[in-house]
C-alpha cells in the first residue's frame, strides 16, 4: 500500500462565492486557490453550483500534479454576526473534489461562532421593513 500525501482543503462558501484553497498538513504551504468567481463570466453567477465544482474540479488536478492523493477537507460559512449557513457551492465543492480522485479523510465545518463578542446590526429593535 502506498503512502498518502495529505493536504488541507478549505471551502468558504458564501452565499457571493466559493473560495476554495489547497494546503499542506501544517497550513505553512499554500498549493493552489481557485474561486467560483473566476470560473464564470458573470459576477452572480460566482456561488452557483457550478462555478464551485469547476473550481474544486481544477483544484484536484493540481493536487494530484503535486502529489497530493488524500485530503481533509474544512468547510466554513462567514460566520460571527453574518450568516451561519455555508453558500450553495459547499456541498458540489466536495462532491467535485472526491470525483477528480482525492481521498476525502474527513469533513469538518469550521464555521466561527460568536460567544457574545460583538452586536449585530439593527439597533434595539432589529430591521424594520
């Protein structure tokens, strides 16, 4: 059995975009960014589906280029006081992923939660219509 070289995928999926970032074990070394984005000619269309599985798609084949066969993948959202939920790219990213041949070791969501740091917007009332 041969040995594995891991990286660290990292999708931040917004519901703007999809930025996805290869990296080594450690984070120190930084072998390929793709965004949805640059995969579209419209700006709208840069959180599609789509455009997050052509990058993903692009990203695995520069890892395997590298050397890379196996990664963990790390999924966040914005995060604090903006949205919670992970963009419409997230899911297609990892599907894309697994399909151009990476192993996915696991999946982890590292969305950053606020723990009553600072206040959303809105004033005392919140957003009136």
């Amino acid at each position: 059995m041969e040995k594995d070289h891991v990286g660290i995928a990292h999708i931040y999926a917004t519901m703007n975009n999809t930025i996805v970032h290869l990296t080594d074990i450690s984070n120190a070394h930084t072998f390929s960014i793709k965004t949805g984005g640059s995969q579209v000619k419209a700006d709208r269309l840069g959180s599609s589906p789509r455009a997050a599985m052509d990058a993903a798609k692009k990203i695995g084949e520069e890892a395997a280029a590298k050397g890379i066969n196996a990664v963990h993948v790390k999924i966040r959202a914005v995060g604090g006081i903006g949205s919670k939920t992970t963009g419409p790219g997230a899911r297609p990213a990892v599907k894309a992923l697994e399909r151009s041949g990476l192993r996915i070791l696991s999946v982890e969501n590292v969305t950053p939660i606020p723990h009553d740091g600072c206040k959303r917007k809105g004033g005392r009332k919140g957003r009136r219509m």
